[in-house]
C-alpha cells in the first residue's frame, strides 16, 4: 500500500483515508492535501509518488507545476495593489498601460481584467508556445488586439493571458517583475514555498505531471469562429511543456506556478483570515469586500459552463461547483487537472490541493470534488460532536 505522510488532525481521518484510497486505486499517482483553519494546518499530508515509473516517492518538498491555481496569487498580487492605492479596479486600464487603449478597449477596466470579462481570452492565432513565453511581447499582442466580445458583458475565461494582463499591470505599477512580487511581497514574507516558474535548482523537487486523456467524445458541429475555439486554439499549450526548461523558466502568472497544498494554503489563508496572517496584513476589510463583488455570472463563453466571476476569483453561487461548497463566503479557483485553492472566510479555512496525475474536468476533476466534499463533510461532523 502506498504510504502517506504528514500530519492529520483526528476529525479530518476520512481525508487521509479518501488520499490513500485514490492512490490505492491508482487513480492518483502523486498529491499533497492541506487544511488550514485560523491559521493553523490540521490536515497536511502527501503521499505516491513523483514519476510514472513509481520509483520516486513524493516528498514533503515536492514541487507541482498547479496551472491555473496560480492565478490565484497573480489576482492576488493585484488586489495588494488595490489595497495600497496603486491600481484602482474602476480605472481604465489604459491609464496605468496607454498602449492597451488599442482596437477598442479604451473603456476596458481593471476588474474585467480580474473576472475575465475584458474580451482577451487568448491570443489571435497563429501564436506559438514561444511566443507566449515571452512574456512582455506576448503582452504587447494582446494590448493591440480588439477584444472578442464588448468588455464587461460576460465572461471567457482566459486561460493563459490574464496572467500577461495582471502581470503587466503589477509591473508597470509596482516597478517589480509579477515573480519578483510574488516572491518577494507574497511568498517570502509568508514563507511559503511557491513560484512562478522554476528556479533551476529547483527542478530536482518537481514532480512529473502525466497529462490528462483526451476527451472522450469528440466535439460535434464546432464553430470555429466562436469565443471557446479562438481561445483554445490561441493557447497551443500541452500538460506535458510543464518539464520543459522553456516553461521552467516562463513568467507565466496564467499557468506557469510550481507549489504544493501546503504552500497554496499558507498564501491564500491571508484571504480566508480576513487579509492578515502572522502579522503579514496584506489586505484590508474593503479589498476582502471587492472580491466578492460580482463581476459577472452565466454560462462562461470558452469553458460553457456557468461561472460566478467575483473580483479576481470565483464565488460558488451559480457556477458549476456550487454544490461542493456549503453556504458561506467562500472565493476559489482551480487548475487544468485538477489543483484547487478554496478560501472560506466564514470557517476561517483554506484548502489547498496539488497533484501530478491530471484528471478530466472543465472545473477540478471529480477528485477535487471528492477531497473538497470529505473536507467539508469532517468539518460539519467536527462541528455537531462539540
């Protein structure tokens, strides 16, 4: 049997219990599950192992390349510089970036920058891998284009490019890299082990990612002209790039964070502890509110699934996950395969999740669901025996 390491409160057994049995299963090769509540981690575990080949196990330093879960600390980054005054969310972009003006998208906002809702999902193609991985270019291609949809009408999720977008605005405002931000505003100061892109002394602690099967049913009658073929099509990125020194060593604050659950939960608890962790306040009471300002709410025009877009992150009421969350103030975001980071205010909690055997899904994989649900199930069971 498949060890698992790390530490669980007694009341969360049944998520140790839920981990080993998908690594038994086979369904899970290598993951690492934590549980924050006011600041402390009652569920820290990891367990599998790190390559296909199983020879490898996965250790407490295990690195995942977590996809779009980095959005959540690249909005995050953006919203400490709401907080400090530096960006405004009402602004026009085009003010902190006058290149961005271009083709129609002077009235674009900062928040339709933080929802998805400003028209720029991806790139027009053709656009190379390469081309998106450099990243100031990539940023200029998309402050030239026309949005695909009038700017703060709905929502296409923009699956690499709004971490070129919000990584260009924490630059040009802050004077700081988005990795030179994060690293030295967010995950030093906190200690956490996360980072856009890979330090090469790193790579010896990322784990392989085994990409995710290809759909089952192949798409009918597909427009190629609609908003979800032009982004996908203008994101040529496969699961596998993650090992590559090109990707190792991209600013990609869409996709390109290397992390595990513990480092995830130890950042984003700053938002589920009201903006203040270990005497780290990196938000106040008003910027916590702007997250839960509903920016736009229906069926999201690439993923096709109804998606709740507060300011930055997603909220649960009308999106496709709504059911794995009780009621409460609760922001979240996922990545391609399955990662997750879930911050509920009202429980104080933060969970963090980051794995390398990539799951199907449009929004986390029935394993995400499964953790998310047994998280919640212990913690309403803790709550009745007190």
């Amino acid at each position: 049997m498949t060890s698992i390491s790390g530490e669980c409160d007694a009341k969360f057994a049944k998520v140790k219990q839920l981990l080993q049995q998908q690594l038994a299963s086979g369904d899970e090769l290598g993951a690492s599950i934590c549980v924050n509540i006011n600041g402390k981690n009652v569920v820290d575990l990891w367990g599998g192992h790190v390559n296909a080949d199983r020879t490898q196990p996965w250790t407490k330093d295990t690195l995942c390349a977590i996809w779009s879960t980095t959005k959540c600390v690249t909005n995050l980054a953006a919203l400490m510089l709401i907080d400090r005054g530096l960006l405004d969310p009402d602004e026009k972009v085009a003010k902190y970036w006058p290149e961005f003006a271009a083709n129609g998208k002077e009235n674009v906002e900062v928040r339709h920058l933080l929802s998805h809702t400003s028209g720029l999902a991806a790139w027009e193609s053709p656009i190379t891998t390469e081309a998106i991985y450099d990243v100031p270019n990539a940023a200029a291609k998309l402050a030239g284009q026309s949005p695909w949809w009038t700017p703060g009408t709905a929502s296409g999720y923009h699956l690499v490019s709004q971490g070129h977008l919000v990584g260009e605005l924490v630059k040009r405002v802050s004077g700081k890299s988005l990795e030179e931000f994060v690293r030295t505003e967010i995950a030093e100061p906190l200690g956490a082990d996360f980072h856009i892109g890979a330090r090469e002394e790193d790579w010896e602690r990322i784990c392989d990612m085994i990409p995710p099967p290809p759909p089952s049913t192949p798409p009918e009658n597909v427009d190629v002209d609609s908003v979800q073929m032009k982004a996908f099509m203008g994101t040529p990125i496969k699961g596998e790039y993650a090992a590559t020194p090109e990707f190792r060593k991209a600013e990609l604050g869409g996709m390109g964070g290397f992390a595990n659950a513990r480092s995830i939960a130890a950042i984003l608890s700053v938002i589920s502890l009201g903006g203040s962790v270990g005497g780290n306040r990196l938000l106040s009471d008003r910027t916590i509110d702007l997250i839960f300002e509903e920016q736009a709410s229906g069926k999201d025009l690439v993923l096709l699934v109804p998606i709740t877009w507060g300011t930055g992150f997603a909220l649960p009421n009308g999106s496709v996950p709504s059911g794995w969350f009780p009621k409460g103030r609760i922001c979240y975001w996922v990545g391609w395969g399955g990662s997750a980071g879930v911050m509920d205010l009202d429980r104080k909690m933060t969970i963090g999740y980051a794995l390398n055997k990539m799951g199907e899904g449009v929004v986390g994989t029935a394993r995400t669901e499964a953790y998310v649900r047994a998280i919640y199930s212990a913690l309403s069971e803790a709550g009745s025996s007190n």
